[in-house]
C-alpha cells in the first residue's frame, strides 16, 4: 500500500483497575487509487482501543520478553453500522483475558467515520456526483482502510509481529473474507461470526434463499401468536386508509412489515408480537396511534440514521452486476406480502432494501436518484478472490448458524468449502445476533477451535 493512516488526534482514558481505552482519528484516501499526494481527498476514520492494565499471566511471560501485545480488529455488522463503546460488547473480557488489544473501528461513512447522510453526501455534488463517492463504501475499501490503519499501528513492531488478527459479525466477516482474499500476508488469524459471505455476482440468488427463511419465521411467529393474524390485518387495512406520520417519515403498511428483520434476532418474535398488541391495543381503545407507539416502532426502523445500510446493502453481493432493486422485484412476486388482507396472512420482511423506503423515510428521499444510480450500476469490482482463499494458509473459525435469517446456512456452508483450512463451530441453537446474545458461548467455542481443545 502507498500510503499509512495519517494520525489526527489520540486521546488516551484509563480505567484504575480495569482498562485503558484509547481513541484515534486518522486520514485516510477515499479512493486508494487517488492519493492526497495525486490529488485525491480523504475522510477521517475513528477507532477506539481497549486493552488491560493489568496484563494477564499469559501475557505477562510476552512482556518479559518486550513483545508488543498483538491486535484483534473488530468489524462490526452492517453496512452502515459504526460501533459502540466496548462496555456495549460481552465478548470485550474473553478477549481481553487472550492478551490481546482490541480495536473498533466505525467503518467508513459510519458512526464518527465521517458519517453519511442525506446532508453530508450533498456536499459531494449532484446525484452522479454522490452515487461516485459512495462507491468508496464497501468492504473492498473497508478492508484498506484496515491495512493502512495496520501500517501504522504496527510501525514499531518487529517486522516478524506486525501481523493482526480480525473478527467480523455479519457484513463485517463479509470484509474478514474479503481481507482474506487481498491481503493475507497481514493476518494472522480470523474469526467470523454469522458472516461467510455468499459467493454470488448479484443478490438475486441471495434473497431467493433468505425469502425462505423470512418465510419459516412468518410461520413460527404465526403458530406461537394465532391470534396477531387478525390484529396484524386490523393494523394494515389503518395504515392504507390513514396517513400516520413518525418521526424520521411515514408509517406505511411496508413500513410496518419491516419489523420482521427482527425476526433473526433471540426474542425478536416476542419483540415483533408486543409491538403488534401494543399497535391493535391503541386501535381498539383510541382509534388511533399513540406516540410511545409510534416511537416504539421507529425505533426499530434506522433507515434515517444509517443510510449506507439502505442505499448500498444490495450492492455488498455485487460483482460485475447490477441488483436492480433484487429484493423489491421478488417480494412483488410473492402474494403473501400483500397487504391488502387477501391472503390467510399477511407476512413480515426480514434484512432487506425496498425502494418504498424511500417514500417512508424522509431522510432516504433525500437521496431517491442516488439510490436509483447505485442500483442500476454494473462496474462493481470483485470483493474476493476464490484462487486466493483456495489456497489460504490464514488460520480461519467461524462460528455458523443454521438457522441465520440473514446469512443463510446453505450459502455460507457453501462459501466455507471454498477457504482451505477453516474450522467452523455449527449449531441450530443460535441466532444470527448471538455474539451479542451468547457472547460467552461463542467466544467459548470460537478460542476452543483456535487452541484445538475440542479432544
């Protein structure tokens, strides 16, 4: 790589006792084919370290010796997605007790990464103007950002310890593949969870699979609360005849659909039912929605604040190829995501981009032609390389659940026969979320595969 991270500022917290957490700003190029030095921009990046004050025993024998405590890189699910402080993430401590620094960095465009939003795109320039920058926003260019970041954390390392390690939850093992396919040379090993990214040129086949999985979760939802069927359709036949306004747009029956995303998550049908009663409660009592309602089911929106998820998710599966709004042709397709209360019942959605978004958030009308563009675009580069992880010598664990609604099993069980080397912990008792949700279980088994204590 030509150019490092160019460090802005470093602000140092320690924590008596516990930790030290350390937050950075870099430089980096939009376009790592146009450097400052060429006359190309940059955008800063945030990144925020934690590491013990108190180093573990293993560690210990590794400072006796000067060695500098190795990295792990966290790559936070997405797109769009910037991360939390690390007290928000269970898993923090297991890591911690391996010894090493872990780093979260907010991905480009997202949370202090020079975040995207209707506003801050519009300096870009019109429409064509935007949808150019924002092709500088997927793991390809996510994944260099990390390799100049590396450049320069490890600068002073030995050059035999300059290696890192990475751990990505969903779109972010999307990027720990994408790593794995362009710089390999840079890892040392890497985690995955509930992220082996399909290996498709366009997201039709995709969302073909995660329909079927929406699908199964509809019917469980369904069977363990009968009687949402009939609040359900008392719900959208209200939001056909009504405009009901929310904070960041419209509550339109699409709109309302799209609490099915949480589906996926450990409880998200639970969640998805007291929204449903919360909802036909107010109907039935006032005739019309309350506002702890409305905020209850905007807060389970987001398209407002994290544009890039809205705009550029269909775009994480393209290579060579357009998506041409691939999940919004299939579900015209379906007749049991009509609302119009035709059907026996009337389905959820789950992780998905429509183009009514950009009627029901107003934030996301802001950039209507920007999204159009960026889903008609056929030139995206390739973000892996199968030759390269054929022969992958990168030690790789990925934690892999059969029953992700939003990674399907087939897909990344497919993608794993394609990484020599790999070792995956399966099950059917997790969720797409469960690093969050499981953290202990999972870190449990993921450092069982690395140390191969699984005899």
């Amino acid at each position: 790589m030509a150019m490092a991270a160019k460090l802005i500022d470093k602000k140092l917290h320690s924590f008596p006792g516990k930790m030290r957490v350390a937050e950075w700003f870099f430089d980096v190029p939009v376009d790592y084919s146009k450097l400052p030095a060429d006359g190309g921009n940059t955008l800063r990046l945030f990144v925020r370290s934690v590491s013990r004050l108190d180093s573990p025993v293993e560690q210990q024998s590794k400072e006796e010796n000067k060695s500098p405590i190795p990295w792990l890189v966290y790559l936070q699910g997405g797109p769009g997605f910037g991360c939390g402080p690390p007290q928000n993430y269970a898993w923090v401590d297991s890591v911690l007790n391996k010894g090493y620094h872990v780093l979260f960095l907010d991905q480009r465009g997202t949370g202090l990464s020079q975040t995207i939003t209707a506003e801050t795109l519009a300096r870009q320039g019109n429409a064509i103007q935007q949808a150019e920058y924002l092709k500088n926003f997927r793991a390809d260019s996510i994944v260099k950002d990390c390799e100049a970041l590396r450049l320069d954390l490890t600068k002073n390392y030995p050059e035999d310890q300059r290696k890192w390690s990475i751990m990505g939850q969903s779109f972010g093992g999307f990027c720990v593949t994408t790593y794995l396919s362009t710089y390999p040379e840079s890892l040392k090993e890497a985690f995955i969870c509930a992220g082996l990214p399909p290996m498709v040129n366009d997201p039709d086949p995709v969302y073909a699979r995660t329909y079927e999985k929406v699908v199964e979760r509809n019917k469980v939802y369904y069977a363990k609360y009968p009687e949402d069927i009939e609040r359900v359709k008392t719900i959208m036949k209200y939001l056909t005849t009504n405009k009901v306004a929310l904070q960041s747009g419209w509550l339109t029956p699409a709109r309302f659909q799209q609490l099915g995303i949480l589906f996926g998550f450990h409880g998200g049908i639970d969640t998805v039912h007291d929204i449903v009663l919360r909802t036909c409660h107010d109907l039935e009592i006032f005739g019309f929605l309350t506002k702890p309602t409305l905020a209850t089911i905007d807060s389970n929106g987001g398209m407002d604040k994290n544009i890039i998820y809205a705009i550029l998710h269909e775009s994480i599966y393209c290579q060579g190829k357009s998506s041409r709004w691939s999940a919004d042709r299939q579900r015209s397709e379906d007749v049991r995501y009509k609302t119009d209360g035709s059907q026996p019942e009337i389905y959820f959605t789950g992780e998905m981009a429509f183009k009514d978004m950009l009627d029901s958030y107003s934030e996301l009308d802001q950039v209507r032609d920007v999204a159009h563009i960026l889903a008609e675009k056929e030139d995206w580069p390739a973000l892996y390389n199968e030759e390269q992880l054929a022969k992958n010598e990168v030690p790789v664990y990925a934690a892999t659940y059969i029953d992700d609604m939003y990674v399907h099993y087939d897909l990344a069980a497919k993608t794993a026969t394609k990484i020599k080397g790999i070792k995956q912990f399966i099950t059917n008792t997790m969720y797409h979320d469960a690093l969050r949700s499981k953290s202990g279980e999972v870190m449990r088994q993921l450092f069982a595969l690395r140390d191969d204590t699984i005899d």
